[in-house]
C-alpha cells in the first residue's frame, strides 16, 4: 500500500510537454472556468452552465481544458450559433472529449517520430501501451469504480480488478492511479473515461456488484460505513440495472435503500426502488415485490403523499395474503397502521397494528414488533392512557436495545419523550428528547433530527424559553423544506404559529398559521388542520374576536375523528374560554369541569392551566 500523495498525471504531462514534463495540478471550477473563458472568450457569455458541464467532466485537468478550450475558440470563428451550440454539446460526449486534439508545431516536435496531431487518447494511450497486460486489463476494469473527486478502497480496487496490490503500484507510478487517503484510491475522470472505452470483459461488473452487495447486507446497520462506500454503491446499482443483473439489483436496492431515506435522499431511493421492483416483477421475486413495495410506500408517506401511501401499503397487504407471506404481510399492516393513525383514523389504525402485531409475536419477527409495540403506544397515548402507553414503549425500547438498532430506539426516545411532554413532566420529556436528537444526529438521520427539534422547540416556548425555541424550530423548519417533507413542514408552521402567539406577536403568528393549514390541506392530514384551526381560535382569543374564535374551534372540532382524546378536550376547552367571554359563565363552567375532569384522569400537562382557568370565573375579571 502506498502512502498517499498529491499526484498530477505526471506521465501523461510529459507527451504533452514540448521540452520535458511540466506537472500542473489539477484546477478547481472557478481556475477551470476561467482558463476556459481565456481560451474561448465569446463562447460561453450567455451560457455558465454548459461551462461548468465541461469543466466536472474533465475534473479540473489542464491539458483537456486546454484542447477543448482551443477547439471552442476555432468554432466561434462562426457567426452560426447553433453550429457554436453543436461543438459544445459534443463535448459532452466522453468519445468526442478524448479524440480531441490539435496539431504540435512542426518547430516544437518534442522528440522524432512522436505523433502529429495530439489527443488526449493518444497521449493517455503512449503510457497505457507500456504497462503490463496485467496492469492495463487493472485499469480498464477500475474505470467503473466512481471517478474522482469520489474514493474507493483497497478491498473494492483489488476485488474489482481481481489484482494484487503490486499492480496497484505500477499504475501509480505510471502516473493513472492516485492513492488518495490511506487505503482509499482514485481514478481521475479523464483516465476513468479513457479505461471504460477499452473495457470490452463483463467479469468486471460482476466482481463489483457482488462485492457490493456482499458489503451492503454484512454492514446494513453501520451508517457510517454505507456512508464512506455510498457513492461506490450507488455505482454498482447503476451497473446491475444497465447490465440486468435484476437478483442482484433487487437484493442491493432493498438492503441500501433504507440508508438513503435516513439521509433524505427520497427521489434518488424512489428511482433505486422503482427499478428493483420492474426487477422483481421480471423475476417473479415475490419477497423482493413486497419489499420494494413496502418502501415506496414508506417515501410516499414521508412526502406527505398520503393517497400514495395508502394505495401501495393496501397492494402491498393484498399480496402478501394471496402469496401467504406472513413477515411481509406483518411489515404492511405495520406501515398502513401508522399511516391511517397519521391520518387521524384511529379505529383502522389499531385493527392493523393489532394483526401485524399478532403476527410477529407468533411468528417472532422482532423488527416489526419493536415498530408495531412503538405506534400503538404512541396511538394509546393519544387517547389520554399513559401508564399503558409506557408499557408498550418500554417494551419496544428493550427490544431495539437488544437488537442494537439505532434508529429505533432513537424513535422510541421520541415516541416516550413526546409522551412524557404530553404529561407535564417536562424534565423526563428534555432527557429523551435530547437523547434521541444526539443520537439522531449521530447516524444522520434527517427526518427524526427535524422531529426531535421540533419537540424540543416546542417544550422550549411552553415554559417560555424563546430563543432556545426560535433555534430549534427555525432549524427544524429549514430541514423539512430542504427535504420537502411537507407534513412536518406543515407542523413546523404551525407550531411557530404558536409560539408567536405566545410572544404576543400576533400579525407574525398569523401569517405562520395560514402556510401551515395550507400545507396541511395540501397533505390531507386531518389532525393538522384541527391544530391550525385550534390555534387561530387561541389567537382569535387574544384579539377580542370572539365568534372568529368559536367558529375555528367549531371548524377544529368538525375536522378532528372520532377518538383523539387531547385534541377533542382542547377544543372543548376553547369552547369553555368562548362562553366566557361571551358572558356564558354557566357554559364555560360546564365546559371547563369536562375537560378538567378527563385532563385529571390521563394525566395530561393542561391540567394546571384548567384548573387556574376555571378558578378565575369567579374573579372580577376573567382571563381568556
């Protein structure tokens, strides 16, 4: 193994060189982009992109600037635009780009006998004839590795160009190979281009996609090894779809798609997936249609395209019952279950969780079982019961523990944090939150950082520590929309919404409510509509007007199912503060007692505010 160094193509530099090797760095975009515009001044004034284009193609090297550079400055000769367009386009064509050349000056031969007319393919071509049959089918077979700025490693280079590491070496010295880091390599793109145009032999790519799907299912869980080989996987995924190696396909895609959707990488995992089950169709691979489908569903859901969602988790039950496949059955019910409870119907929510959960206590499926355990305690919560809620999260929480999965017990963390907030006890609540936010953060995992910050912001602004609750939610915000994720994107708004009202900023808190009920309308997410509609009540409230406030508690209760037990009794609990200050003080006790009454039995954190609330009816004056 070579210790790494900086490397400039030195032996390629010296065909080019007219009086010896002058070695010159590779450039960055903006040298690249400004050598280009020197060489061809008028070429790209109206059009940077199709500049920088050239300039990643040929990764920064000077010499293939150079030629395409002087080949650009001859075709402007032209006043036809469109023949200008033409040159350029065909630059974007890896064959064009290598046959590229310009004539020496007759004056400046370097040495007798050397070539007339100078490419980049002859010049690369001049070293590639002096290596060893061993050495060059090495090069030939690395050009399907990922080309720079991206690295592979020592096990992947040698596996890939079933070599030893001598012949890593002489392509090193020859000038085509450059060892990066320790153990990790890189093919610069121009020679990746010249190799892959050679490469006539198919065991490459079967090498590399065994290789990479034997790395994927031995290393599944550690994130921070998919992420050091994640471009080299895509890479072979790539090479497994071209090349129809559909078994392959599907057992790589189904095994690193769950890692892109940590990284919130949804439309790369949608393409991956969508390609795996055309695979799997082609296959008749039943196992792999139902886990392909079980995914897309899951990005259909995270995208806030709940109709989506449905559809394909409902095929995806419908399969698996005909088919008799029970785990991924199991796996469906689980992902339909959460997806309705999300959708406020609750009734349907447990019915599916119930099944899925049966079948993976008989069947002892604990990857389901710590999610199905996990949703039903979140969904037991919602209806006010705690104590029965924390059974089933601990419960959940052992078993993740047990298994050493990170991403669920940091779900878990949420799921019994977000429950202990609920309650009031705010201390437990900041513990796991932040627990399973550093935890989140740790396997970068987009979407649970932007709930974690989410609820933390929240529990922040309750007990009225703003700033702290402006970072985390503005955060968290600026996530969801990077990723698009329109439901948190939604929650997010509103949540802002509330804080402002809290601040008193209420012209502010407005405009937050009104993007976040858009959204949610946009997703369809009833229990997120009720929430906008509860707190444009409360800010109703502040304003003195009175029946816009009991109409938005009208419309929240009209919108919320059957069975959201917090929700109902804040919107009841908005009602009691509309007689109030309607005069109605027999209504709003009424009112108020109910909801004490149900607030005292779940335990619930309202509880306090209640109680102060209805102590004050008798007061001279009375608070909202």
């Amino acid at each position: 193994m070579r210790a790494p160094g900086d490397h400039a193509l030195p032996t390629v530099a010296a065909h080019f060189a007219v009086n010896g090797p002058l070695t010159l760095p590779e450039l960055n975009k903006e040298e690249s982009m400004r050598l280009l515009r020197h060489l061809a001044p008028t070429v790209f004034r109206h059009d940077s992109h199709k500049e920088s284009d050239l300039v990643q193609a040929v990764g920064g090297l000077p010499l293939a600037l150079t030629l395409m550079g002087n080949y650009l400055r001859k075709q402007a000769n032209h006043s036809d635009t469109q023949h200008i367009q033409n040159a350029i386009q065909s630059l974007s064509n890896t064959r064009q780009r290598l046959e590229l050349s310009e004539a020496y000056d007759a004056d400046l031969e370097p040495e007798p006998g050397a070539p007339k007319l100078r490419s980049l393919q002859s010049v690369i071509a001049i070293t590639d004839r002096q290596l060893s049959s061993t050495a060059r089918a090495a090069l030939y077979a690395l050009s399907i590795l990922p080309p720079k700025p991206h690295s592979f490693s020592e096990e992947a280079a040698l596996t890939v160009a079933d070599c030893d590491p001598a012949t890593l070496d002489v392509l090193i010295d020859a000038g085509l190979l450059e060892c990066s880091t320790s153990e990790r390599y890189t093919l610069h793109q121009t020679i990746s281009d010249y190799a892959r145009a050679h490469l006539e032999e198919s065991a490459p790519y079967a090498r590399f996609i065994a290789y990479i799907l034997d790395y994927v299912e031995q290393h599944e869980k550690d994130y921070e090894l998919l992420e050091g080989e994640s471009a080299v996987t895509l890479g072979a995924l790539d090479a497994a779809y071209e090349h129809q190696y559909w078994a392959e396909l599907v057992k790589g895609v189904c095994a690193f798609a769950p890692f892109l959707l940590m990284r919130g990488s949804y439309a790369l995992a949608h393409t991956h997936l969508q390609r795996a089950y055309q695979a799997a169709n082609i296959l008749q691979d039943r196992d792999g249609i139902l886990n392909t489908l079980l995914q897309i569903g899951e990005i259909a859901y995270r995208l806030g395209e709940y109709t989506l969602a449905h559809s394909t988790y409902q095929q995806g039950i419908e399969l698996a019952r005909r088919w008799n496949n029970r785990r991924y059955l199991c796996a469906h019910l689980t992902g339909q279950g959460w997806l309705v409870w999300k959708r406020s119907d609750y009734s349907s929510a447990e019915s599916y969780l119930r099944e899925g959960l049966t079948i993976a206590q008989q069947d002892n499926y604990p990857e389901y079982l710590i999610e199905q355990l996990r949703v039903l305690g979140s969904i037991i919560a919602s209806g006010g019961d705690y104590n029965r809620s924390e059974v089933y999260l601990q419960e959940a929480l052992s078993l993740a523990r047990t298994q050493g999965d990170r991403e669920k017990v940091s779900r878990l963390y949420l799921s019994i944090g977000v429950t202990y907030a609920e309650q009031g006890q705010n201390e437990k609540a900041e513990h796991f939150l932040n627990e399973g936010l550093s935890l989140a953060r740790q396997i970068v995992h987009c979407e649970l950082t932007i709930i974690f910050l989410l609820n933390l912001g929240t529990l922040a602004y309750e007990q009225e520590h703003y700033e702290l609750a402006e970072t985390h939610l503005q955060e968290g915000l600026k996530l969801a929309q990077h990723f698009h994720l329109r439901e948190w994107i939604g929650i997010l708004l509103i949540n802002i919404g509330e804080m402002k009202i809290k601040q008193g900023t209420y012209t502010q808190a407005e405009d937050f409510l009104v993007q976040g009920l858009k959204v949610a309308q946009e997703i369809g997410s009833p229990r997120i509509i009720a929430s906008a509609h509860n707190l444009y009540g409360e800010l109703y409230l502040h304003l003195d007007l009175v029946e816009q406030a009991s109409t938005a508690y009208q419309h929240m209760l009209t919108t919320l199912p059957e069975g959201d037990h917090e929700m109902y009794i804040l919107g009841q609990y908005g009602l009691a503060r509309v007689a109030a200050a309607q005069g109605d003080i027999t209504e709003a006790r009424r009112l108020g007692d109910i909801c004490l009454a149900s607030l005292v039995m779940s335990g619930h954190r309202k509880e306090a505010e209640v109680r102060t609330w209805l102590a004050s009816l008798s007061m001279p004056s009375n608070p909202l």
